[in-house]
C-alpha cells in the first residue's frame, strides 16, 4: 500500500517533502521493534513503562525507514520521520487504513462493564451462531472464529492487532463479531477506529483506579462512556448507580434492561436454583412486546443481569425467540462459575472474581446454597490497583468461614507482601487465614481441608492459563491443579482405607 493511503485523514508533518515520501511502498506497521523489517512502518508509542521512541534505532536496524514519532528522534538521514500529536491514536488510524476498514463489513457488538463483559460477549457469539450466523468473539478469554483460536493478553488487544484480527475475520466469512472493550482499550485509542453496530454497558464500580490504570474513578466512567461516542445503538443497565451518566454522555439511541428499576428488558419472577449440582436461575422478562420465560445454567443476580443485555441485544439484532430461549438454557463460559469435577463430598468451584464486586457476587450466591463451610482461596495482581487488595481481603473475611491466601499475577512484587497485606483485614474476623504463596500448593490445601457439604471457591484466575512472575507468564491453570491435587487427595484416602481394612 502506498504511504500516502496508509496515512489518510492523519494530521502529520514530515521530516522529508510528501512529494519524496508518498508513493514508497509499505508491506505492514509494527509498534514493536523486534517485529521490524524493510517496507515496514515503526510507530513510537510512549507507555507507562516503556517510551518507544527508544527504540527507533533498532528498528532502523532492522531495516525500517519510515517512522510515527511524537517527537524528534536521531536517526540516519536516510529514515523518514512522520511527526504526529499523538502516536498511540494515528496507529489506530493507519492500521484501519491499511486493512481497508473492516469494521465496515462486519456488524460489530462491543461490551463494556467492570464485570460481564466475558460473559456477554460469549454468549452473543453463541446466539448468533445458533441462530445461522457466522460469528466470533474477541475478549479475556481469547479470539474465536470458525475454527480459529488466538491467546489476549489483552482484554482489548493494541488497535493494530485488533484491525489484523477483524480482517481475518471478514475474509474468513464472518458476519457478527462480539467484543470486549475495555475501558483501557477506549482510553488508548484502540477501537477509535472501530464501527460499532451495538454498544452494551454491564456496570460500573471503583476499580482499575491507579498508576498503570485510571487517576480517579470519573477518568474510568468517561472512558467506559466512550463507547457510546462510537456505536450507533447502546443497551444499559439502568440498575447501575452511573446509568444516568452513561445515557447522558451516549451520542446514539438508547435501550434499556433491569431488575429493580423500570426498564425496556425487565426481569421479574426470578427463581434460583436451590442445588449445587444444578447451578442455575429463571426468570420472566417483560417486554414492550410481551413477556418470556427463561432459564440460564448459570445462579445468581448478577447471571440475571448478563443474560438481560444479551436478550435485549438479541432482540435489537432481531433473533428469534425460540434461538434465544434454548442457547441461554446452555450457555455456559470456562472459569465462570464453573463447577470442576474433584471431589464427590464437597463442592470445587472455579471463577474470574478478581475484584470486590465480583467476589462479592460469587461469595453471596455461594451463601444461598448453606455449604457447611465457605472456603475461598485468593489472591491480587502485583503493581496495580493496590486498593483492590484490600476490598478482596474485606470481602473475604465478612463472607468465608477459611481463606488461603495466595499468589495471583504477582509479577515484579514479592508474593508474601501482598498476601500481608490482604491479611491486614482478617484482623478480628471470624475468618481463618492460611497464607501460601505458591499458588499450586495452595489449591491443595484449600481441596485438602474442605469437608462434607463445604463449597470451595478457587477466585481470581478463571479461564487463565498462566501467572504473571517477574514479567514472563509462566504456565498455570487453577483448573487442571485442582483436578489433579482433587484426586492425589482421594488416591491419598483411598490408600489410607486400604490399609485400614488390611489390618482388619
């Protein structure tokens, strides 16, 4: 593509005449200099921890020549420096101009929230499959499409990825494309360039508030807000406390659904299930045009308020009845409220809650099925949001009769002082505590101790198949751990009564 395509509608100054520059060829961008080579495009990109325009040199060296800097950078004569305002939007900007807008030849579905946004945004893709479509997913859990499947490391991947990732995607057949946006994803420019069809807003709570993240807790609703400046429909929930402020920053149409308040989507008659084996929840939503029954195979309120914005995006979409009624029936999400099959006298339960407001849910909703005892492991990321630390801890310790605390995405930090100061809130609780900073160990404990009719919540991790240690992802999965420590344990017992009736 030629320079000049590549940089439409980007306000830029040059180091070189446009008349010199605009007809060179380029063959792809780059904002990592490792990945550069001749033909290329190496836009500098300041972070939090790294400047990018440290690294021009390596990517000359590669053999790029064309370079987006915010700001003057030394480079041999020979490369062509692009100044632009801000680095980190015109990449978004150029990497929709080089894959040719594909945006525009999908029907995207973007979901934000500070929880939901897995749960949402799955279930869409499994609706709108079920119903005929052809479609995919973008989000924590990873990219889905036909029978292709890519790791995030990002809830919202850098805009270049995510352009790449939806020209795959229109090439490859795809119609619909649900997604979760992130408010760091809206904060950084990477969907700017992105056309939504349909915007959906889960909720909002005081998280994601620090260094790395957003200043003060209005920077992370304006960002969340964001969304609605892009899509040309919006669904809310209008229960969240900050649904007012959402609608009054939207620039589209809104729609609205609920449980307490009056709404467009309505759950009323809501029935949870009252066995663990069967974690599930009905409800009847009224409508403009009338009122349906529905059952998910997922318990608890916040369940109710997930499959409401699915509803009310389906019916937007114009799904039929009958699609929605029997996808939601079994729609379920790794590492959401998953039960895993470990032991046969108590109940292991896997979930993402990694934050007060979601381990709050999870831990009242465990309450309503009176396990015997409520065990919960956890732990918090390393280098952010240190509040969050404390919510977990509090949480925990008015809500679990055993916590083990442990490690969680530690990275640069040392485990054990995180894990101290998650203690701090046990301090006088009824709560007993069990700090192990190895996380597999950990799990074993928490299976090993649990007793006839306890629940045993494993938080934090979910879906993810890593931890987070001196900056490398290390492999890990919680489930997997707790499947296999589940039956060293049983095997354990097994061996013990062997021997018992041995010497009978």
């Amino acid at each position: 593509m030629r320079l000049e395509d590549v940089f439409e509608g980007v306000s830029l100054s040059t180091s070189k005449t446009w008349e010199e520059i605009r007809d060179i060829n380029i063959q792809d961008i780059s904002y990592n200099s490792n990945r550069c080579s001749k033909s290329h495009i190496f836009v500098a990109i300041k972070g939090e921890t790294v400047d990018g325009h440290r690294y021009v040199r390596g990517a000359y060296d590669r053999g790029t020549r064309v370079f987006v800097v915010n700001s003057d950078v030394e480079l041999p004569e020979d490369a062509i420096k692009i100044f632009v305002e801000d680095s980190r939007r015109t990449l978004s900007k150029i990497s929709a101009n080089f894959f040719g807008h594909p945006s525009r030849e999908l029907k995207i579905i973007g979901v934000t929230g500070t929880k939901g946004k897995t749960t949402i945004s799955n279930y869409l893709r499994l609706v709108l499959n079920e119903a005929g479509f052809n479609a995919g997913v973008i989000g924590t859990n990873g990219i889905f499409y036909n029978d292709v499947a890519e790791i995030t490391y990002n809830t919202t991947p850098e805009s270049y990825e995510l352009q790449r990732i939806l020209r795959n995607m229109a090439d490859n057949g795809v119609e619909y494309v649900s997604m979760e946006v992130s408010s760091s994803g809206l904060m950084m420019d990477r969907v700017s360039d992105i056309e939504f069809d349909l915007g959906i807003f889960s909720n909002i709570s005081h998280d994601h508030i620090g260094p790395k993240e957003h200043p003060t807790f209005e920077h992370y609703l304006r960002s969340k807000a964001k969304l609605f400046e892009l899509a040309r429909h919006g669904i809310v929930n209008a229960d969240d406390r900050f649904a007012h402020d959402i609608i009054a920053y939207a620039q589209c149409p809104i729609d609205t659904f609920s449980i307490l308040e009056g709404s467009d989507f309505q759950a009323m008659d809501i029935r949870l299930s009252d066995s663990i084996d069967y974690l599930g929840s009905d409800f009847i939503c009224k409508t403009r045009k009338g009122s349906f029954k529905y059952r998910i195979c997922s318990p608890g309120v916040f369940s109710i308020y997930n499959a409401l914005a699915v509803i009310a995006a389906s019916k937007y979409l114009g799904i039929e009845e009958e699609v929605l009624l029997h996808t939601l029936k079994n729609a379920k999400v790794d590492g959401r409220v998953e039960v895993l099959p470990v032991l046969n006298y108590a109940s292991v339960i896997l979930d993402y809650a990694h934050n007060g407001v979601s381990l709050q849910n999870i831990l009242n909703t465990l309450k309503e099925y009176r396990p015997n005892r409520l065990i919960c492991l956890i732990g918090s990321i390393g280098k952010r949001a240190k509040l969050r630390r404390k919510e977990l801890g509090d949480i925990a310790a008015q809500n679990c009769d055993i916590c083990v605390l442990t490690s969680d995405n530690p990275d640069t930090e040392d485990p054990m002082d995180i894990i101290d100061e998650m203690a701090e809130s046990f301090v006088g609780s009824n709560c007993q505590v069990i700090k192990e900073p190895d996380r597999e160990k950990a799990i074993y404990i928490a299976i090993k101790i649990a007793q006839e009719g306890d629940i045993v919540l494993l938080a934090g991790k979910g879906h993810e198949e890593y931890q987070l240690i001196d900056g490398e992802r290390i492999k890990f999965s919680d489930r997997s751990t707790a499947i296999q420590a589940g039956k060293r344990l049983l095997e354990q017992k097994k061996g013990i009564y062997t021997k018992r009736n041995d010497i009978v």
